[in-house]
C-alpha cells in the first residue's frame, strides 16, 4: 500500500475567521474517501488546498511523494471536478476531452470514447456543451478529470444534478477507480453514497477533521 496523499496540520484562515484548522489527513491507493460536512464547513476549501488553488497558512502538503510545489508533477497525475469544471460551451463533449489531452501534452487519446461510456455519454454525440442538461455536464466534468489516467482524483459533490442511473454509474466508477489502484477523495451530502460506496469517511465541522468509524458496504455495486 502506497501513501498517495498526506496532509499535515494544514490551517487557513480568511479575514482572521479560521477555515481550515489543524487538519492532517493521509490517502493511500485505493482508497475512496468521503467528506461529509454542513455548508460552509471547510470541504470546498479543503480540496482547494490540496489542489493548490488557496494556499494553507500553516502545514505540508505531500502528493505522490512530491511537495504540492511540484506543480507539474502534481498536474500530471491529478484529477479534479470540483463545482464548475470549465468545459468549452460551444464544443462536444469528445472535443472537450481532446482540448484537455492537448493541453496535457498526451498524444494517445484512443481512450476518450471509453471515458465518456463510463459516465454514461457517448462520442458520437456532437451535441454543444452549451445544450447540455445539467446531469450531462456533470457527467463531463467527471469523465473531463479523469482524461490524464490519474493516480488521485478530487471531486467536489460528484453526485450533483444526477439521476438514479447517473448515480449508479457514478457507484460502479468508484469501485473501478479503486480497483485500479486510484484514490479519490470527495465531498457529499448524499448518504447512500457516503454509506455504501467509500471506503472511509471523515467530517468537516468548523474547519476540524474527524474521522468516522465506517464499514463499507458496497464499493463494488
């Protein structure tokens, strides 16, 4: 078992309200991490931070061995959906996933199709982004962090503006993720998904970290 993910005494403070305090967390590979938390109670910031878009206060971020400083490294084997994940309106959802393996310097991209067959698209729908139901971009946000094959995945409320097959999609995705070795770690409100389908659950209450006592029962359906 490899650490992915190690977060140490990370705190962040805005406007001298604290956000984030004292919060470590370590991910290994495999591992499907849930956060559950109210509103306002520090997830969103807390992803932020690992990804490297608001800088901690105090504390270390480690991902895949490397500091978060490694940029590069980090942006090669990291995805992410967080609440808007910035899709192209006026391309297909194939296109979308092309722009970003460019952006990405990959040459294979025989794998996209399959990525949009997961998360229930197909790439022979040429359909605009812009014309997208809120479940199908959500669906795209979700295949779009996954283009780059990645060691550590962040979704922010993946589950969000999906319907029932939307949702066991988004199940059986998890348990594949895992399966392949891959951590992810996500917020959600939904207690099925949080019961049933991480491996592990912590909660966000006024920026502090717990742990919770969890049996998965399910990752794999």
């Amino acid at each position: 078992m490899t650490t992915t993910l190690s977060l140490t005494h990370i705190s962040k403070k805005y406007h001298r309200k604290p956000v984030l305090t004292d919060v470590s967390l370590q991910a290994n590979t495999g591992d499907i991490i849930g956060i559950s938390g109210a509103n306002g109670s520090g997830k969103t910031t807390l992803l932020k931070t690992i990804l490297g878009f608001t800088i901690p206060d105090s504390g270390q971020i480690i991902v895949l061995n490397h500091p978060l400083s490694a940029r590069q490294h980090f942006a090669t084997n990291t995805g992410f959906a967080l609440k808007d994940c910035g899709p192209l309106p006026n391309y297909s959802g194939l296109a979308n996933l092309q722009l970003m393996a460019q952006l990405l310097k990959m040459t294979d991209m025989t794998h996209l199709p399959e990525l949009l067959d997961l998360v229930g698209l197909t790439a022979t729908n040429t359909t605009k982004v812009k014309h997208y139901s809120l479940g199908m971009y959500q669906r795209l946000c979700l295949a779009m962090s996954l283009v780059n094959d990645p060691q550590l995945v962040i979704w922010d409320e993946p589950e969000n503006a999906l319907d029932e097959a939307g949702l066991r999609q988004l199940q059986a995705l998890l348990a594949r993720l895992a399966e392949m070795g891959t951590t992810t770690i996500l917020t959600s409100h939904n207690p099925t998904l949080l019961a049933h389908h991480v491996t592990r659950r912590v909660h966000l209450e006024a920026g502090r970290l717990l742990e919770l006592p969890h049996s998965p029962g399910g990752t794999h359906g």
